[in-house]
C-alpha cells in the first residue's frame, strides 16, 4: 500500500509539473506558429493547396498500387491511408465534441480555417519528406522532418532532427498506442459489455499480427481499412443529418455567426467568446488532422514516387478528409440534433447525438467507429515512433521496437492513463516546434520545386499540342 501511495503521489506530482507546461505548448503562441506558417506557406505556394484539390484525388486514384520511381517501400495510396490511419482517430470523435462543448458552435468554423491553411503546411512537410529522404543500409526508405532537417538545413540543426526523433518516440506510445487501446477497451466495454481483459488480448494479437508483419503489411492493411471505416461513419452521420435535414440551414447560420459571436450560456452549455472558439477550434483541428506536427510526413516519405510534388498534393488530402470531411460530419451531427446544448463532452456528446437520431443504434455505431479510428491510429503511429527510433539507434532497433510497441497495447488497455496522456499531448506539441521552424527555413526550397514542377507541366502541355 505504501508503495502504491508513493507512486500515486509522483503521479500528482508530476502532472502538476506536466500541467503548465502543457497549456504553454498547445497555448497562444503554439497556435500563432502553427496558423502563422500555414497562412505564410499558403501565400508562398499562391493558394496552389485551394487549385489542386481535385488534382491530388485524380492522382490518389490513378497511384492505388502504381510504382512511379525506385526508391520506396509504399505505393502512393496506401502511404496516405497509413498516414489517415494515424490521423483520423479519437479527436475526429471526442475532440470536435469538446471544441463545441467549450468554445460552442463556432468552433467549428475556426476548424475549417485551421485545416484550409494547413493543407499548405502538410504539403510542404510532405515535399521536403520526400526530397530529403534517405535509403538506410538495410534497405528501409525513410524521411521526415528529422531527415529534412539533417540533410536540408546541415549538420549544424542535427540537434533539432534528434529532439524532434525524441519527441516522436515517446509521444507514439502515449497518444498513438496506450491512449488508443484505452478507447478501444472502454468503447467495448460501454457499448457491448467486453472485459477489459478480453479487449486487452484481442488488441495484443491483432497489432502484432499487423506491425510483426513490416511497413508493408501496415500500409495493406491500413489501405484497406481506413476508407471502410472514414466510409462507414461518414454515411452514419449523414444518415444523422438527413433525419434533421429541416435544421442544416440553421446549423451553418449558426457556426458561421457564433465564430465572431458566441453564444451566453443555453441550457447545458456554460457559453463562449471568441477567443474559446478560436482557441478549441485551431487546437482540435490541429491535434485532429496534425498538420504542424511533422508526424504524416514519415509515413508519406515511403510512397513510390519520383517527383515529391506528386506525393505532396496527395498527402494534403491527408488534412482536408480528416477536418473538412470526417470532423465535419461529427460537427454536424452534433449541431442538428441539438445535444450541444445537454452539458455532455467529448465522446459521450457524441454518442448522445447519434443515440437521439438513431436510438438503440447510434451509440454502436460511434463505439464502432471510435474503436476502428483508434486501432487504426496504433497502427500508424507505430509506423511514425519506429522510425523516429531508426533514426536515433539504427536499422537494429526496428524489430525490437515493434514487438515493445506491441506489448505495450494491452497495458494501455486496462491502465488508468492521465499521467500518459498528458505527457504525450505534451511531447506531441513538442514535434511541432522543430518542424516548424525547418519549415520556415526551407520554405525556398519547396516554392522551387513547385516552380520547377509547374514548368514541367507547360513543356508537357506544349509538346502534346
């Protein structure tokens, strides 16, 4: 008992350290780095993000398992689903709940911005993934911020790849491992009446079928999985919507105006200002899509491609299906079911708004989605620690990794985890400050190779004349 005692007042103690240093890395200036260079790389590439939408979708389709260049271990489309496997995750369902529950129906509408202004961001971290990737002697393609950093900005920022390998590593086990399995054992438990414990072995063989198998097998399955599942709750919280179809145009009056006028306190909802809703709105899409955080460049640095523009207006997509897509839907259906308003957050705002439209079925089909989002996202994070760990020690660490990072799944999943989730939370800001600032400072290099790229599409137009 003394024991237990000891370590429970370490715990406190250490979140009580944790804490302040948390709001301070996700606080004001965090959010003012992240839209400030959103907003600069968007003005940088001349709004290229807005324009070639459609054009990455073309490209996403036409690279469903197309070889385009040598050197990679994923084919374009599967290297974006593993990246969406990791990006579309328990935010995508709690995260837009508790943006609207504290900084109400406006928040959404910042969310919006935030994923508008960081698809610039997410293409530029892509390009540089891919251009400054490397091939280690065992044969593993590898990128990402720390390889842009070390090859793009020289020797001298080495350090700032090593702290951004370290932030990575430790933040994969908290918010990309333990953290999901919890949500998956309690979303079981919630719904279905699963045992914890029975959760916990399910969990341990499946990931470790998947991650014992190699990158490929993760970029397989994920290939597979995520469009099932965004597909599966997307048509969910339409099904929501159309059943409160007389209540959309109220809804998109109400985000837009509550973005600059929040709302007084309404029923459960204690009220906003404009700062709660901006603040909530850019940091849960932020935290939802990363886009900043140097986190899906990893995965998209092992697509087949030759040409790193190609990759980088597909990895883009990354953001805009995560925010403008899958945390819209869940937005909505909040919004037009009125449950905003019951003093209920985070998931079970969700699963009430759901339940109110589809009762009896609507808080299955969140437990479902919520523990397919976060099986998936165990996936593709292990995908981003491993290799932020092969960057610090080498090929040789890489199937020792997987197998811990395996074996800490079914802890997570009967843990009581706050002290972890506060550290990853913490650590994942962190990421962000690295990769930022190489961003910034390799800006020049991502407008010459969109500049370089746009010329090579007007001598192919003109020679095909």
């Amino acid at each position: 008992m003394e024991g237990s005692g000891l370590l429970h007042a370490i715990g406190e103690m250490m979140k009580s350290v944790l804490g302040p240093v948390n709001n301070v890395v996700w606080g004001p200036c965090m959010l003012v780095l992240l839209l400030g260079t959103g907003l600069y790389l968007t003005f940088g590439l001349r709004f290229l993000t807005f324009r070639k939408i459609p054009s990455g979708f073309r490209k996403l389709w036409q690279r469903r398992s197309r070889r385009d260049g040598i050197e990679g271990e994923l084919s374009p489309f599967n290297a974006l689903m593993t990246a969406l496997a990791a990006t579309i995750g328990t935010g995508n369902i709690a995260g837009v709940a508790t943006a609207i529950f504290i900084g109400g129906p406006g928040a959404l509408f910042w969310m919006w911005c935030t994923a508008m202004v960081g698809m610039a961001t997410k293409f530029s971290e892509v390009l540089l993934a891919v251009r400054f990737r490397e091939v280690t002697p065992a044969g593993n393609v590898v990128g990402g911020a720390m390889y842009f950093i070390k090859n793009g900005l020289g020797p001298k920022w080495m350090w700032m790849g090593t702290l951004f390998a370290v932030f990575g590593s430790v933040a994969g086990f908290g918010i990309g491992n333990t953290v999901q399995a919890n949500s998956i054992a309690d979303a079981m438990r919630s719904a279905f009446g699963v045992p914890v414990e029975t959760t916990a072995v399910v969990l341990l063989i499946l990931v470790g079928a998947v991650l014992l198998g190699g990158l490929r097998r993760i970029g397989a399955v994920a290939g597979r999985i995520v469009p099932f599942m965004a597909f599966f709750y997307v048509c969910s919280a339409l099904l929501v919507m159309v059943l409160h179809y007389e209540r959309i145009p109220e809804v998109l009056g109400l985000i837009f105006r509550e973005a600059f006028s929040p709302t007084a306190a309404e029923g459960g909802f204690a009220g906003a200002t404009v700062w709660m809703a901006i603040r909530y709105g850019v940091a849960r899409g932020v935290f939802s899509n990363e886009a900043g955080l140097g986190s899906a460049p990893i995965a998209h640095a092992t697509a087949t491609v030759r040409n790193p523009v190609n990759q980088a207006m597909i990895g883009m997509l990354g953001t805009f299906i995560d925010t403008i897509i899958v945390c819209t839907m869940t937005g909505f259906a909040i919004l037009v079911t009125g449950t905003w308003t019951s003093g209920l957050t985070g998931a079970s705002l969700t699963t009430a708004a759901f339940e109110s439209a589809l009762p009896h079925v609507g808080g299955i089909l969140v437990a479902v989605s919520l523990a397919l989002f976060a099986f998936t996202t165990i996936l593709g994070w292990c995908v981003y620690s491993e290799r932020c760990v092969l960057y610090l020690l080498g090929d040789r660490a890489l199937k020792p990794f997987r197998i811990i990072y395996t074996l800490v799944v079914p802890v997570g999943a009967v843990a009581q985890l706050d002290l972890v989730w506060l550290l990853a939370d913490t650590f994942n800001a962190l990421m962000a400050i690295p990769n930022l600032i190489a961003l910034l400072l390799l800006s020049p290099v991502v407008f010459a190779a969109v500049r370089e790229y746009r010329d090579m599409e007007k001598k192919q137009r003109s020679l095909s004349r």
